[in-house]
C-alpha cells in the first residue's frame, strides 16, 4: 500500500476536528505515541489526534479514507505485540478522551463504555452494585477495554468465567469509510447473520475503530479463597493443573510462576517472601462462589489433587491483605523482567494437559539457543506467558539467533495443538511466525476479510500479516 | 447467481466418490431432503450425497465448484429458519454418516466429533465420565452437533454455561474451494488473527462445511433441583426473570411457557398437570452445582424474588421423574404447537428486562392483525419463541397479512435492543426481515465476506440475504 503525506493542509482538517488542545504534531508530544509495552519499539506518528465522539472518529477516518493517510487506533497503549505502534507514520487516533462509563444497566446486567475506559473503572463501578465484570487483563489499571476487545485480552479469571467474547455483546465502530455501526444487538445470544461483534473481537484494529461497547455483567460472587502451592519442579506445577479440573473442580484462577519469576520480584520490588530451597514452581489458586462452605470442600479437594501431584506445601491465605500480597507477586513477575531487563515477550498456548510439555521444550530451546526464560501465566486456560531475557546474549545473537529459537518454542506450540497467541494478539511482531499457524489459504482468507472492511489498507496497516 | 443442472455426467462423477449406495436421485429418495422442520415448505433437490469424510466432502465440492452446482449443506434437517433448503436444486450434502465421536479426551476436558454427531450422544457418552457439554437445544436428541455450531444454536443452559461460541474450539471445514482447513486452535483462548471459527458459528452452511469439531468440556455439576412457579400474567413472570438476577442468583435454566402452551401439550400429548384458573404464565427454574445445602439455599432466595413479583405458587420437583415430567412438558410445547397446525416460529430475543414489553406487545399486535400465538422459550436470556398458529386465518390473510404482524414483531424486537434470530439462524425464511435489523452497509460487509469465501456463490445460496 501506498500512503501519502500529512500535509499542512490536512492537518488543518484535523485540527479542524478535534481542535488544537487535542492534535498533537510537535516531536516531544508525539513521544508517547510513538510506542506501547512491546520490546523497546518506536515508530512516530505525523500527527495524534484526541477525537471526543465517535462522530469526531468518523471526520478523521473520513479525512484519512479521503487523503490515503495511514490510521493507527490506539487505546492506553499497553500492548505487548506491536498492535499500536505507528509504523507507517500517518494519524493515531487515540481513544483516551473518550473514557465514559456510559450506563450501568442494572435491570439488563449490561454495561455500556466508551472504548477508552480504563478496565479496572468498570469493574470497580459494576462491583459497587453488587455485580461483575471478570475480564481482567494484568493490565487491568491502565489498559483500556477497546483495546481489550481488539486484542481478545484474556487474564486469570477467564478460566472460570469464559473469554471477553462472551462478555462483548455489542460494539459501536467506525468503519474505514467512517461509516458508524453497531455490530450486533443488546442481546446474550446472536444468531442473525455472521457475527460482526465476534469477528471485532481479535481484529486488532485493521478493521475499524472501536468506539462503544456493551458488556455482559453477572451477579459478583460473595466470597473467595486463595492459595499457593509450592512444587518441585516446572513440570509438576503443570502436570497439577489439569489434574485439578479432572477431579472436577473449577478454580476461578489457576496461575504459575517459576521460581526465577519470584526471584526477580525479590531483587526488583523488596517483597519478602520466604523462598524455600528446592521449590521450582508455584501455582496461585483462586476458588470463589457464595457459600463459604462450599469453599472450604473445594479448596480441600484441590489439596487432594495438589498433594497427589508432588506438591510440598499449600499456603492458604487468611486474609484479604495476604490475598493481595500474593497477587501482587504474580502480577509483578512481567514488570520486574520489563522494568529491568531487554526482553521479549511470547503468549503461548496449548490445550492444558500439554503444559508440561511446553515448559519442558522452552528450556530445552533456551538451553540450545542460549537465552534464559522468565514463564508465568494462566495455566489453567494453558497460556503460558514466556519473557525472554537478553542477558549475556549478543546484539547479534539476539537479532539473528533468538528468531531461530522462537521459531522453534512455536513450532512446538502448533505441534501440541496450541497457537502463538492467546491473549497478546500478532500485531507488528508476531507476524512473521503466523505463517507457523496457519496456511497460505488460511491467511488470504483474513486478507479477504481485511480487504472487504478495510478495501484502501488505510486501517493499522502492518498489523497481523 | 446462475447455476447449472447435474447432468448425468456429473452425477457419474458424484457416485464415484460416495458409491451408489449414498447417492440419491430418485424423486422418492430425495423426499426427505426436500424439507426441515421450517413450517411446510419443500424444495427438491437433484442429487444426496452422504460422504463418509471430509475427503469425500472436499471432493463433491471440487465437482460442484467445477460445473457451477449449488451445494445445500445439511445436518439433521431439524433447521427452523429454513437453512436446510436446497432452493435451487443442485447436491444436498448431508452429513449423518459422518457421525462419530472421534475423541474424548479427558486430560485436556475436550472432544473431537465429526459433524453428524447427534448432540445428545455426544452429551451422554460425556456425561458417562463427568463431563458436562452444556449446549442443549431442544432437538438434542436428533439434532446434529454440525448444525448446531451452523446456527450459533443455544438451549436451556446457555443462562448459566454460556452460549455455544464458548464450548467451539476448533473446526474442521471445506471451504467452497474443496480446500480443508481448521479454523482455529484446541485452546480455550485465540488472538492469532481473525477468529475464523467464531466466524463459522451462525454462518449457516454459507461459508463452507463443518466436518469436525472440537469441544471444550466441564465438569459435570453434581446436583441440581427444578422448580414450577405459577403467575397470574405473562408480565408477572417476565418480570420475575429480570429480578431473580437482580437478586445475584444465576439458575441453569430459567423457561418460560405461557399458559396456552400448557393447553396445548395437554390437549395434544395426553399430560395430566392441574392447571389453576387464574393462572397464565409460568417459569420452569433449574438451579445446579455441587452442594446441596448451597442449592437449597439458592432456590430459597429465588423463592423470595418470585414471591415478591408476584407468584402464586411453587412446585419443588422432588424426585428425577418429576424433574423429568416438568422438561418434558416444556420441550412439548413446540411439538404439540406443530404436530396440530400450520405455525410459523419467530425467535426473538431481547435484553431480558425488556421480556415484558415484548411479550405484551407480541399479543397487541397479534390482535390488530387477527393471529393467535403461543409463547415459551429461554427467558434467562431474553430469547422468547413465538409460534404464530394459522387457526382460523384464510390462505389470504396468512400469506400477506401476517407478514406485516410479523415486521411489527421484529421492529419492537429492535427497538428493545434486541434482534431477529437468538438461535434458530435467517436461513431462508427470515431474510426478508433481515434489514429490519441491519443498515445496506452491514448487510453488504456480510456479503463481502461471503464473497471472500465463496466468489462462485454456490455454498448454501439462497440464504441469510
């Protein structure tokens, strides 16, 4: 594709728009826009703009469509493939301004936001009334819940609670002719037509600007337990997990850490925690319902399964600071590898049986292509987040050699039944492993389905393939 | 589109894939294939092939994509839209020989069926090993597990367990290229590009054909208990549906039937139920879990919400025969309605709040334009049937009349918030009203995908626009 040019002139239709207070163009204003959480990435943008509806979204793809201008739709920017980086230049449209939590529909369970919502404001305002919205992405305090919708963003409670996708019921979007419509109904069940909502969900942007979305919400659950269980090794911890849900049981978070997770929570954040020798891997359990009772029998029976699997120690927390304190160290392993280190981050998943083969075949990996590995993540949906760290490893070795490697942890993942994404979505650097997934056929069909919203490749262009 | 005839040649072609012992071409042969169950409309056929795998199905496609013949995919044929049609001829390709539960795979709580699976079996022989496959539709026991994935089907327990689209994995198709392909992966989370399974779910048979199957699967609830609770008006109950979640109780089912229904399954199937004078509307309540004591617990709470909205009486199923006798006399509604008139059955769904008002709209227009109707249907999720009974209109008035009841019916259906189908798909015979829902550019996106898919036109043509 070709684009043209931001002229002077064009800018001045923008800015026409959204007015100078919400269109940036000098270097420094466009420094924030120029990245997002993936790697250390930049790419400017010529021009940001801060539209406040989405009728103001509709004039600037209109003006974009109109001048073959490249659009990058960005939510808080925490994306950890690439999704929101600018690499054509062009115009992002950043969806902060438009933060609204619109309606909480009480009768309907329903919720209605603007897609540059904060997730955790949603689920505060909806647990407030009694009610839940259980998507809830790590980034939970600072992503925005378009962006979750664009990336099919999971988080720990998905496991209990199902995918964004069946929380999403409606979604107001701007097409790349800036065209407005919604995508679907008001509705828990759909069966009028292919499901445009559905095929939003994961679009990463390519095709449209999310402006307004609907959302399931269910009754929140009373009560909850938590517990870590130390085990001896990666595969132990793994082979638990579905060990577990065999028993019949069906935590609302089932989590691991390896032990260098905690270890660099430790050396980074000053959290003390008594890390016993021989303990290699960890499983954060959440069990959570109505009746304290019936708590109490479930953490009991996954303590059966716990104990039948190797596992040395079960710390339950009493607490609701304890409770937090353990979540904070889960939620703290990636930002200590990030905060201190050159690192890339995979999103593997496999069915969740398969998980201790996985582990086992990344440290293989790792061992043969000399890169150490950070692995944490949602091991009861069989995601496993792996943060690779730079370390010793040469710029060249990590240029040329690691893509050898990640080949090959994703050639492994495919091979398991997986694929290369479950949650991060294949934005700008993961596109070139797509073809790991997915055949030639496969990938002109999503061309197709680009090429019929999207006919100009005006709409985050270098996204996905 | 222009399609061509199967001439004897090309028939030739068909049974050197299937043989002649699943190849049919007689008139009488093709009887069964020339309807569903979508009131009493009939389109023959020229040929039925019953492949035995995807090979043979990719092969009748390349025959059929070589000469320019329409392809009807087809299930079980218990279709209520008319998706099962071959409007313009051509091959039916019927999948109930392909019927095997290839896997169960209890490690990972998954299964691998081919097509023409009937749902119960698969539910049954999961079941056998405590494993829960919730999706239900009222056909269980004949409908086929292809088709159910083909219109984004739902049933009972969709309220609790959520709809279909979260118990679909992975799917196996032939695209109308003859190609096979697998649409996704066997995780329980995607962000790998373009969803292309959930872009199959509720895509009727008009983008390729499902041969295979993945399932997520649970683990089987323990428990559960059935209550009977009676009002004195369809809005009473209706209103009680919104309120019972409301109150933070979320039952596994939650019908509704109106007293007419009840009438009918009386009349017709020989049930002896002490129907109280007064009495017009009633929800059949499920609630399900692991405790009994947390059950009890639930039902008492409802109890409450359904007192206070008005209820008149509850029956606490207390043995399986009674829970039995009181699904039974739900599932019959639809039947005795159609075993004993020509019906047409409409599937709206709405915000579930907004039951009342639909249902008390349904009956105002039924009396301006002189039709009587029978409601029931999965009112947890807003999804309420309409059997609309000839009775005593004339041929006249039911064909050109009634049509304008109907546009009624799903314009209030919208303006609710809500949409034409839940369940049972467009199909051919909704198509018409599909603009009653969608603008000319949503309609025009699905056809280009459509397109992109299929550029010939000869998958399922005819249906959803």
């Amino acid at each position: 594709m070709e684009f043209n040019p931001i002229t002077p002139e064009i800018l001045a239709e923008i800015i026409n728009v959204t007015g100078s207070d919400h269109t940036f163009f000098e270097k420094d204003d466009l420094f924030r826009f120029s990245h997002d959480e993936t790697e250390d990435l930049h790419f400017y943008p010529e021009v940001v703009a801060l539209p406040k509806s989405a009728e103001e979204v509709s004039e600037l793809v209109k003006i974009c469509s109109n001048n073959q201008i490249p659009i990058t739709p960005r939510g808080a920017g925490t994306s950890l493939s690439g999704g929101a980086l600018p690499l054509h230049g062009g115009l992002v449209i950043c969806m902060e301004r438009m933060n609204q939590l619109i309606e909480i529909d009480e009768r309907n369970l329903q919720a209605t936001a603007e897609a540059g919502l904060i997730t955790q404001v949603l689920m505060t305002a909806v647990e407030e009334k009694g009610l839940f919205y259980p998507v809830d992405p790590a980034s939970k305090g600072s992503c925005f819940i378009g962006g979750n919708v664009s990336h099919s963003s999971g988080g720990p409670q998905v496991v209990k609670y199902g995918t964004i996708r069946e929380y999403i019921l409606n979604l107001q979007v701007v097409l790349p002719s800036g065209e407005i419509i919604w995508t679907g109904a008001n509705t828990l069940k759909f069966s009028s037509g292919y499901n445009l909502t559905q095929l939003f969900i994961g679009s990463e942007g390519t095709l449209g600007i999310v402006t307004k979305i609907v959302v399931k919400l269910i009754p929140k659950p009373a009560e909850n337990m938590v517990m870590l269980a130390s085990f001896p090794s990666n595969e132990s911890a793994c082979e638990a997990v579905s060990a577990i849900f065999r028993a019949g049981q069906t935590p609302s978070s089932l989590e691991f850490i390896e032990r260098k997770g905690i270890e660099w929570v430790m050396e980074h954040d000053s959290i003390s925690f008594d890390l016993v020798d021989g303990i290699e891997a960890f499983l954060l359990i959440q069990v959570d319902g109505d009746n304290q009772d019936s708590l109490f029998q479930q953490c009991e029976k996954i303590n059966v399964v716990l104990e039948e699997n190797g596992c040395t120690d079960v710390l339950l927390a009493d607490t609701t600071a304890q409770k937090e304190a353990l979540w904070s160290m889960r939620r703290l392993v990636a930002v200590s590898v990030k905060s201190n280190s050159i690192y890339k981050e995979e999103d593997t998943v496999v069915p969740r049986a398969e998980l201790p083969k996985l582990i086992k075949g990344i440290k293989e990996i790792g061992k043969k292509y000399g890169f150490e590995s950070v692995c944490y993540g949602h091991a009861g949906d069989g995601n496993l987040h792996v943060n690779i760290i730079k370390s010793t490893m040469t710029d060249e070795e990590w240029n040329t050699v690691l893509p050898h490697g990640i080949t090959e942890i994703f050639n492994l993942t495919v091979a398991l039944g997986g694929t290369i994404s479950g949650e991060h979505g294949i934005g700008y650097v993961q596109k070139g492993y797509l073809p790991l997934k997915f055949s030639a056929t496969h990938i002109d069909l999503m061309k197709g389905i680009k090429k019929v919203f999207d006919p100009k490749g005006i709409m985050n262009p270098g996204k996905i393939f």
